[in-house]
C-alpha cells in the first residue's frame, strides 16, 4: 500500500501556515499566508483552497492519496461536528461549520481543534514534553492558550473548550479581558500588556525583542517587567499544578523568548505557592517545535483519528 500524506493546517489571526508531510511526520512542503492580506473569512479560505491544490498539483498527488487535512483554530470549535463557537481576534467566523466546508472544497477527510490543543499535543509526542504522562502547553503571544494532556490523551472537556488558562483570573477587579470577563491572566500576560507596560516604564514603544535585550544586559525597567510577567503566569499555573499535578508544563509562542529571566520568575512563583508535592514533581520547560508546532499538532490529529 502506497504511503499516504497528510495536510497540516495552522490557522491564526497573524499567519496561516499550510504544510504537506509524509506519514512519518516530516514536513516536506510548507507555505505561510499573511492572514491580514485576504479580508473577510472567504477570501482568506479561497486562499487556503487555492494554497492546498498548489500543493497537490506541485508534488503531483491527488486526494486518494492524502489520509486527511488538519486544522488548528484560534479560538473554541466543536471537535466532533466541526463548527467553529468563535475567534476572539477574528471576527465573521462564529458558528461557521469549517469542518464540512472543507471537506466539501477539498474532498479531503478533515479534523478540526484548537490551535494550543494540536499545538500540545505536538509537544507532547514529538517535543519537549516526549516522556510526559501528564502535561499542560501554554503560549503566550497576542493571546494566552492552554492544552491539557492527561494520561498522554487530549483533554477538550464537556464543550471542547477546556484549557483556557489565558482566561484564569488572577486578581478580583483587574481590566476587562477579550472574553469579557476582569483580571484574566491574558490581560498580564499577552503581548499588547507588556507593550502598553514598557512604554509605560520607557517613554517610547519597545518591542519584546528589544525588551529581552535590554533585560538580559541588566537594565533595571525590563528585568522589572519581566519579573511582573513571570509572577502572573507563576500565580495561574499553581492553581492549575495544585489541580492537575502534570508533570511537566512546556511554554511557547512570543514571549516564551524572553528566556531565563521569565522562566526562572515562574518557577520561583510556583515553588512558593504550589503545594510542596506538587511543586517537588514539575518541571517547567520551553517548547521545542517552535513555529511548526501547530501544523505538526493538525497532522497528528488526523493520524491519531484516522485509525
């Protein structure tokens, strides 16, 4: 029998990323779109569509000989039926039933989730978190996201939403969170707080990056403000340690970059809050896969449920 390929699909509000792999799981094709170039749901689907028979017709392949498209989605979808509940940085997608939409454009079996989920899942077979049982994935960019590994499987939860540690509120009447709820862990933790934070502290916009840097030469301001970020994030995940005992949490995304100085504030705030027990068993990690994460994420979804 003929090896079959798998369509990887990472899509979020900055960047969709469309990758073709084998069924060992290298990427042997792998186009970004600027998701800010196609306005409006179906031209940036028209896109995709048009990226995917591309593909196809460059490694001249057809769909009887890809196992399945996956696709990771930035924000809560309907796991079993594919519809998407709705993207908070992507308005016109609520309620939308990508999954059949896709299977109807492309003739292709498809499997859809959330991008952190596929992301952790990642992680958790080809990653930092390999010989992980139990494990969280956190990623900190625009937005903060969470997945769950229990026993090496995903957990989505009743609604397919479950790992929203962005959207753990860590002070009683903080500011007014994307999701409308006050004191979320995102609005501490997200890009745009930390942006607003140091050009607060400097007087003129710094960019993470330039922020990192200055940090790690020993200026007083941004050790400052990294340390507050890494103490936000150490508050949220010694409630989810205390809850879920894993054994290991990996973070990604922008953030994640800035490295020692961040992490080492999270695990100082873990240490002195967690219970002992569960403080002495985690190990807190960086994640591994990097940019890839989510389409190797989308094509193990579709391994993992074409079985």
């Amino acid at each position: 029998m003929k090896s079959k390929f798998i369509i990887g699909i990472d899509l979020g509000a900055t960047n969709v990323k469309i990758g073709l792999l084998n069924s060992k799981g290298k990427i042997l094709k792998k186009i970004n779109l600027s998701t800010r170039n196609f306005k409006g749901r179906n031209r940036l689907l028209s896109k995709v569509i048009e990226t995917i028979r591309n593909i196809l017709k460059e490694n001249k392949l057809q769909t009887k000989d890809i196992l399945g498209l996956g696709l990771g989605l930035p924000g809560p979808v309907d796991f079993k039926t594919g519809v998407i509940d709705y993207l908070p940085n992507m308005p016109g997608w609520k309620k939308f039933p990508i999954k059949k939409w896709l299977n109807l454009k492309t003739g292709l079996s498809t499997f859809v989730d959330n991008d952190v989920n596929l992301i952790a899942l990642a992680e958790s077979r080809m990653g930092s978190a390999r010989k992980s049982e139990n494990m969280i994935c956190m990623t900190l960019g625009t937005g903060v996201g969470g997945g769950i590994i229990i026993n090496k499987n995903l957990y989505r939860g009743s609604s397919f939403a479950a790992g929203e540690v962005g959207h753990i509120p860590i002070t009683e009447n903080g500011p007014r969170c994307n999701c409308g709820g006050r004191g979320c862990l995102e609005c501490f933790a997200g890009n745009k707080y930390i942006l607003r934070l140091a050009k607060k502290s400097f007087g003129r916009n710094i960019s993470l990056e330039r922020l990192t840097i200055l940090a790690k030469n020993g200026n007083l301001k941004a050790i400052a403000i990294w340390r507050d970020v890494g103490r936000c994030i150490g508050i949220a995940l010694t409630g989810v340690i205390n809850l879920l005992n894993p054994d290991k949490i990996v973070i990604g995304g922008g953030v994640a970059n800035a490295g020692k100085i961040l992490f080492s504030e999270i695990e100082k705030t873990v240490k002195s809050r967690a219970m002992p027990t569960h403080a002495r068993t985690v190990k807190i990690v960086k994640a591994k896969l990097a940019d890839s994460a989510g389409v190797f994420g989308a094509m193990l979804l579709v391994k993992e449920n074409s079985r």
